[in-house]
RNA sequence: GCGGGAGUGGCCGAGUUUGGCCAAAGGCGGCGGACUUAAGAUCCGCUCACUCAGGUGUUCGUGGGUUCGAAUCCCUCCUCCCGCACCA
C-alpha cells in the first residue's frame, strides 16, 4: 500500500495499457509508400530466448532514435527480426529433446513479449526470421545469384575446425592468439574439407576503398576492417632456383632485391615436401622442428640455390618455420639487411647481410646489428643505386623480366558451408555426372528434413530427403549436405524489412532503392569485422547485379558499450547479470531505459548500479506528481518576470536537448530535461506559477522524455489534455529566439556566483537588501567599439564618440580597463535585455538569500556603486 | 612492431572539432541544514587552497613550444585500453 503511494504511478498498469494502444493505433507501422523513410536499426537479436541488458540498451538507443525522427516529423522505419538460425539451437534441442524449430519458436515467442513489455515502437507487420523458408529461400536465390555473376566457387582446403561444434569456422569467426571459437571458445583444428565460399576477395578493393567514405561510421571500426582487409602493394617476381625451376615469390621491398642473401620455403612448401621425401634432415625439421608459432625463426639449410634476378648471384635456399604457407606464395626473398625478421634468421644461419639502402648516398647503415627497415635511397645496387626506394620499387618492377605488380590481401574468400543442421541449406545437388549443380529456382526452397540427433553433420544422415534427382540430366543424384554460415543471413537481412512479404523477389527492388541505405545502424563493436564486412560484400554484389542502386548498406554506425556490473561485463557465467525482465517488473520499462540513456553515452561502457536505477525511477516519480499537482490544483498566478524566466529556460532547453538527440548522445537532453523539471517544481515552490507557462513547461518536458520513457510520456501527456499520442505529436519549437540563450543563462549564473562570493568573503550573516546595477548604454557601446577597434589604443577611438567622452573621466578609467583586456573582450546582451534577464533571475537570489532583491539601470543607482557595474558584469551591493 | 582510442578534481564523467568569463557541467560519494518520533525519500547549501565586497594562488598524465590567453593547438616522453601481426 504504501509503495503504491510512494510509486505515484503504477509502471504494471499504465506500461502494458500504452503498448495495447499503440498497438491498436498501429503508430509504429510504416506503410509501403513512405517516401523515404528514416531509416533506424538495430541489429537483430540471436534467438536465445531471453533479452539481455546489451539487448535492452541496443534497443533503446534505436527506439529513442527512431521515436526522436518521428516526434521532428520524419517517416521512420523501425523494424525488428530474428536471427533465428544457428547451433546453440541444436545444442538446445538436445538437451531438452526436442527440435531446433520449435525451440526457436518458442524463443522468438518469448523474446517477442520481453520487447513488446519494453515498449521499443517496432513495425510488427515487418518482423522476419531467418529460420522462416520464406525468408531463407532467399539466401538459396542469392548463393544461384552469386553462383551466376561467378562469386561462388567450390574446393577443397584446409579450414578451420571446431570440434565442439562440429563444423567449420571461417577466418573471422576464429578469435585470439589461441585460435578459439568465436561462439563457444574451443581451440580451433585444422581439416582439410570440400567448402563452398563467397567470393569477398573480388570486392577487397573496394571494400577497403570505401571505408575512406563512411564518415558516419566509427574510427575503430573501419580500422579493424581495413586490418582484416590487409591490402599489402607489392610485386611478384621468380627466383631460379637450381632444380626446381622459376618460384614465384612476393614482396612489398623489391627496393631492397640487391640485399636478397638468402631464399627461403615455408615447410608445406611443394618443393619443401620434395626435399623432406628425400632428406631426412629437411623432412626431420618440417615434421618435428617446425614451429610457426614460436618467436624464434628456426630453419634448415638446403642443398639447392636460388639465382637473384637482380644481382645474379646464387644464393642460399632454406625451409624455414617463419615462411607461411598461406602469405604470399608461400616463398620469400630473404633481405637480412632491411629486414628485422630476417636479420635475425641470417645472424642465425651465417647468412650475409648487406646494406643496399641508406638514409642517404653518404651514410651507408651498419646493418650488421639490426636491420635498416625505412625507405631510403639505394646503395650497392647497380644502376640503381642512388635512386629513391619508392622509385626503384618501380624501376625494378619493370626492369626485372618477371616482376609484375600485385597487390596481396589478407582477405580470404568466405568460407560458408557448415555441416549443420540448423541452417539453410545449400541449394545444390551433387550429381556423380555433372557434379555440382545448383537446384533450379522453382524448387526453392530447399527446405530442412526432420531434425534428428547424430553426432556428426545432421543433415547426411537424412538419407530420404538426401536422395533426389539431378536438375541437368535428371539422374540419381544427392543434395549437397552442407548448410549455410548464419552470417549470410544476417548479411542482407535489412533489406527485406523493406517487403518482408514478397514472395517473387528477396526484396522490392524500387522500394530498396529509395529506403535504403539504413540511415542510422546501431550494434555491437563485436561484429565490427564479421557481420559489417559481409554486409558491405553482400550489399556491393548485389548492387552489381543491377538489383540495388546503393553500394554501401549503412550509413551511419554507433557501436555500443558494454552494460557492465561491478566493472566486468555482465554474464551469466560471472553470476553477475541483471534480469532486464527483474528491473522491468520492479520499477517499469521507463526506469530501465531512462537509466541505461542516461548512464552513458551510447558508445561507451557504463556500470549498473542500483541508485542511478533508482535515482531514474525517483525522477519520473517527481515528474508525474509534479504533472498530476498542475492538474488537481491548476495554478493562477501572473505571468510576470519569473514566468518569463521558466519560459526562456523552457526554450533553452529544447534547443539542446535537440542537438543533444540529433547526435545521438541522449545524456545531455536527459540531463536538460530533468533540470527543467527541477526548475519547474522550484517555480511552484516558490510562487503560484502562471499556468500557461508552467503547462508549457511540462508539455514540453513529457515531450522531451517521450523518445526514452514513452510510457509515462504518453500518461501524461493525456494527463495533460492532449488528444492523441505523445508519439505521434510534434517534438516542441522554442518560442523566441534561442541564439542568445546560452549568454543569457552566464549572465544569470555569474551574477549569481558573485552574490555567493561577496555574502561569503565579505561574512554577511544575513543578507536584507541586494541591489543589481546594470550597466548605462554607454559602456555597451563603448564595449563594442572595443571589440570592432584595431586601433593601438582603444581610449582615443572611444572620445570621438561625443556622448562617451562626456562622461570624462569615468570613460576615461573604464577605457582603460578595456584597453587592458582587450584581447579577451567578448560581446555583451545589449543592455535592455541584461536589465530584463537579470529582472526575471531576482527570484532566484531571493529565494537562494531571503533578502529582497532589485534590479535597477546604473542612472538609478548610487554612483558609487553604478561606476562598478559593467556590461556583462552588473555592481552588486548588498546591506 | 604497426595502427586506432584514451589519460580531467575522492570516484564516474562532460568540456578538446570552432583556444577566451573553465577552478572546469552533471552524477555519485562526503559534509551541513530543512522536513520526520526515527530511518528512508525529498528539498536547500557546501565539497582545490588562501581570502571579511565579487580577489589571489596552484590545477586537467609528463616535459617543452605557439599565443595577449591553452584542459583545448604543436612536439617529446610515460601509462592504459582495443584491433592486427614471424604478413614477406
């Protein structure tokens, strides 16, 4: 009983009554022929059956977001789905027998209620799963699709294996210095395994390229793609080396081939493998010795030279541990001299080093110790020598018979076949005549069989739905068993919110086209290589399908921080989650999403802690009485200076909360607006407040919280008389001008500071009278004159001004203290409206002093104390 | 090693783009007061130091520099976080 009249409201009533009406209302959906809607998302969750506090704080920043775009007018698309493909399915299904499918369901089912209870204004008719046929034919018609423009491709290769989940993993789903799983942290194997991929390295150029242009997106993001991206410019050249004929080998130093002492093979080298058949001292090292992984470079040396092409020289050939197979061509010229790695392995080996680019002609490096790794110009080398490096990289790239330009990327192909259940399943039939062939549209989708538990790939087990015929020639044949990596469906999912429905196309190319990019994408720093990356792709493939006129999918990118509790991120392994459903039910979805907006700005970390959560629930408590006080006790009191006051605030405070909602930093409108709240309730406190002003005050005040807390906005705002929904009102207009607002507010602030600082250093117990004397006109022009002068001495400047210089020695003295800060002069309200502000802040001092309080123009006031006052900076006297 | 980000008052954290009322917002914590039987909640004030009329001094990782003026611009160094890395 009591904490029902503590609470005021009660969130358990009013929350769920709001969400059924705009339900009803249908607020959120967004029809087709929007024009151009704003585009707000975020990504869509993994179906794990229970929303989190990282779920709860993405969501909110997007709703916030999207209800912000809607309240200035904006269509706005806000949709939400489910990324509802993947093996903790499988792994779920198990252990409570049951299937994937229905386990999914069930947490789409329950996620569904949790987001629904956060209130988050989602556009329900356009929510997805990607576990839906309807949905995951689409990737099967994308893979035909790539298939034809020739970005699918099938072979053979070493993968990365994760033998706990039991399928492959591709590059960027491996994590760590130890190789671990990105989902469940097993170390990582190597398999050698038949695997289809997606052609990405066709578009690394571009991908990287572009990066240049998103300037929406963060820096760290983009850097950790162009890492992963790893463009290295370079050339290929071939090395003669004796038996064996031309090896081609890569490098970006070419500069530096005069110094190339040494050859060396990554063990799974062809020719390392022939050697280690023959030699037992090479096969010895590359099947026990061998440890790329280690710090030292260790290596054996062979029996075989390699001519440089440069220098004609023969030189050593080694199988060396550092020489990896998969950079390059698994082959490289060795340059002790310029290069750190191979300095130390030539020191090692008794390798010469030699020095073949310097700083300059004269000062010729001691290599001997450590290797000069700059460009400099180059020595001992020929007719080159004397050339700048990056000139040389070019003269000898040209020069040398097999040398061509190349660009190496670290980017591999996407690797997408899983052998798993749950997922799409590759649409091709394997035909022991034709081989692979893809399953013509018209049978899409390939749907899943029944799920059954095996250990191993679920779906070769399926022995019935395995059997099939072959689209080309029509005989016996098998459907391909793979399925697909999830990251394909999440890698054009935004594009089917736009025709969630469309059963002949993935999405309506012209609606695309016109929605698309997302305007605003929110999401974890997590997938800032991964799912960014292949959306990036998947996007840029289409487009060059001639199915999307936008190359990029989105355009402006906010990575979240984590949700932390105690300063470690909340997990359920650290005991240390906090149940968003718990906080949900204890103080509202307002509260919880009050506080996650207000705790930090969206991109950092912020800590949980229980009395910001209360101290957010405390201030929509005093909000609500405050609106409920207006309503059962309206005010009627004059609109008089202190009213002029609380409206000049009121407009202050629109014009930063917008800035503040517009950047997307949220904290500073929140703090805004609860200081408006603040004032307003002093207002009261202090006086019987005009009742337009105040109600203007709170209308805007619900409208400004309306995007973070539309529960209680909507409340409210009904409270207030308003008909129709908060979230579909207009995000509120200041009244007057607000470009002098900030200067307005200093001024009210210092004069009051001075107050404080004079009552305090000067120990007035009791303060009875404060007079505030403004300054005449005359030190205002004079003030400006000043700050427009770029005479030496603004003194003679300021006497040809007849009515100055009749103030005679007072001009005089005041021109001098222009004159001394002349440089740091800023501009003052003109004194009318200095007068009036400091008129309408008297309350303020009155109510901080007990003293009365009045504000007067210098020709009123004593002039002892007039002469003080200054533009800017009234003379305070105080008895 | 390469690249990115960051170091602000007891703590968290704005301010840095566009140098100037910046001793530096706000919150938390702490202290004092009002209210209360009390606690809690709420409200008011204080919270770098010195200072009896709005003053002064020392502060924004370190050391320099530019400027009339620097938390803000430039350089050095130190520390922390993140990504990449025997990458040819």
């Amino acid at each position: 009983m009591q904490d029902q009249d503590q609470r005021g409201f009660d969130h358990g009533e009013i929350e769920p009554r709001w969400q059924r009406e705009w339900e009803e209302a249908g607020t959120f959906h967004i029809p087709d022929d929007a024009d151009d809607p704003t585009y707000v998302l975020g990504m869509f969750p993994y179906t794990s059956g229970e929303l989190h506090m990282g779920h709860v704080r993405n969501y909110t920043i997007t709703d916030a977001y999207a209800r912000y775009r809607k309240l200035q007018g904006d269509e706005v698309l806000h949709p939400i789905g489910w990324d509802s493909f993947g093996l903790p399915a499988e792994n779920a299904a198990i252990e409570r027998d049951t299937n994937p499918r229905d386990w999914t369901l069930s947490c789409i089912e329950t996620m569904r209620e949790q987001m629904q209870a956060m209130g988050f204004g989602y556009d329900w008719e356009r929510e997805i799963a990607t576990c839906d046929p309807e949905y995951f034919r689409w990737n099967q018609w994308l893979f035909q699709q790539f298939h034809d423009a020739g970005l699918v491709h099938r072979e053979a290769s070493e993968v990365n294996w994760c033998p706990d989940c039991e399928t492959v993993l591709a590059d960027e789903q491996v994590e760590g210095d130890d190789e671990h799983c990105w989902r469940c942290g097993t170390p990582v194997e190597t398999r050698e395994l038949d695997q289809w991929f997606w052609g990405i390295t066709e578009y690394a150029d571009e991908l990287a390229d572009d990066l240049e242009e998103l300037d929406g997106w963060p820096d760290n993001v983009r850097q950790m793609q162009e890492n992963w991206i790893g463009r290295q410019p370079g050339a290929r050249l071939e090395f003669q080396v004796s038996d064996n004929g031309p090896v081609e080998v890569f490098t970006t130093r070419i500069d530096t081939i005069y110094g190339a002492t040494f050859f060396a093979l990554a063990p799974g080298h062809a020719i390392s493998q022939a050697l280690a058949e023959e030699d037992d001292e090479i096969r010895h090292f590359v099947e026990e010795e061998a440890d790329p992984e280690g710090d030292e470079p260790n290596g054996v040396r062979t029996d075989l030279t390699a001519t440089n092409p440069a220098t004609g020289e023969e030189i050593p050939v080694f199988v060396a541990d550092f020489v990896l197979s998969d950079v390059g061509t698994g082959a490289l010229m060795g340059v002790p001299g310029h290069d750190d790695r191979d300095h130390a392995f030539a020191s090692d080996q008794g390798v010469d080093i030699v020095p073949v680019v310097a700083p300059s002609p004269e000062e010729v490096p001691d290599v001997s110790e450590a290797a000069y790794t700059d460009d400099g110009v180059l020595v001992n080398s020929g007719d080159y020598s004397g050339t700048e490096s990056a000139a040389a990289r070019e003269e000898l790239t040209r020069d040398i018979a097999s040398a061509t330009d190349h660009v190496q990327y670290r980017l591999r192909d996407w690797g997408i076949s899983r052998q798993r259940y749950w997922g799409t399943p590759i649409p091709v039939v394997e035909c022991p005549d034709c081989g692979p062939v893809m399953v013509p549209d018209e049978e899409l989708p390939v749907e899943l069989p029944e799920f059954v538990q095996t250990t191993g790939n679920p779906l070769d087990e399926a022995t019935e739905w395995k059997r099939t015929t072959c689209p080309d020639c029509g005989g016996d044949a098998e459907r391909e068993t793979d399925t697909m990596d999830t990251f394909v469906d999440s890698s054009w999912y935004f594009l089917r919110y736009v025709s969630p429905d469309d059963a002949d196309a993935p999405f309506d190319v012209e609606r695309a086209n016109e929605w698309m990019p997302v305007d605003q994408y929110v999401g974890g720093i997590e997938h800032a290589v991964m799912h960014l990356l292949y959306s990036r792709f998947v996007t840029k493939a289409i487009a060059d399908m001639e199915l999307l006129e936008h190359r990029e999918p989105f355009e402006n990118l906010v990575t979240q921080g984590m949700v932390l509790a105690d300063g470690e991120k909340m997990s359920k392994s650290k005991g240390n989650g906090v149940s968003p459903l718990a906080i949900v039910d204890e103080f509202g979805a307002d509260t919880a999403r009050l506080f996650t907006m207000q705790a930090a700005r969206p991109p950092r970390d912020f800590d949980w802690s229980e009395t910001g959560v209360q101290s957010a629930n405390g201030f929509l408590q005093r909000f609500h009485e405050t609106v409920e006080m207006f309503r059962e006790s309206p005010p009627e009191g004059d609109e008089d200076a202190i009213a002029a006051y609380v409206a000049r605030e009121v407009d202050a405070t629109i014009a930063a909360a917008r800035e503040s909602y517009d950047d997307l930093t949220f904290t500073e409108a929140l703090r805004e607006t609860r200081d408006l709240v603040g004032l307003l309730r002093q207002y009261r406190e202090y006086t019987d407040p005009h009742a337009e002003t105040f109600e203007r005050g709170l209308s805007v005040a619900v409208r400004l919280l309306a995007p973070v807390t539309p529960h209680i906005a909507e409340e409210l705002w009904s409270t207030l008389g308003h008909d129709g929904f908060v979230a579909e009102a207009s995000f509120p207009e200041p009244a007057g001008d607000v470009s002098d607002a900030e200067r307005e507010r200093q001024l009210v602030e210092n004069t009051r500071e001075d107050v404080r600082n004079i009552v305090d250093v000067a120990g007035i117990e009791d303060p009875e009278q404060v007079t505030i004397v403004v300054a005449p006109a005359w030190k205002h022009r004079a003030l400006d004159i000043a700050i427009e002068s770029d005479a030496p001495n603004v003194i003679g400047e300021l006497m040809q001004d007849e009515e100055i210089r009749a103030k005679g020695d007072e001009a005089a003295s005041y021109g001098q203290d222009l004159q001394n800060e002349r440089q740091s002069l800023t501009s003052a309200l003109a004194p009318d409206r200095e007068l009036a502000v400091l008129e309408q802040a008297t309350w303020l001092v009155e109510r901080e002093f007990g003293a009365e309080v009045s504000v007067v123009p210098a020709s009123e006031a004593d002039e002892s104390v007039a002469k003080k006052a200054a533009p800017n900076r009234p003379a305070i006297r105080i008895d």
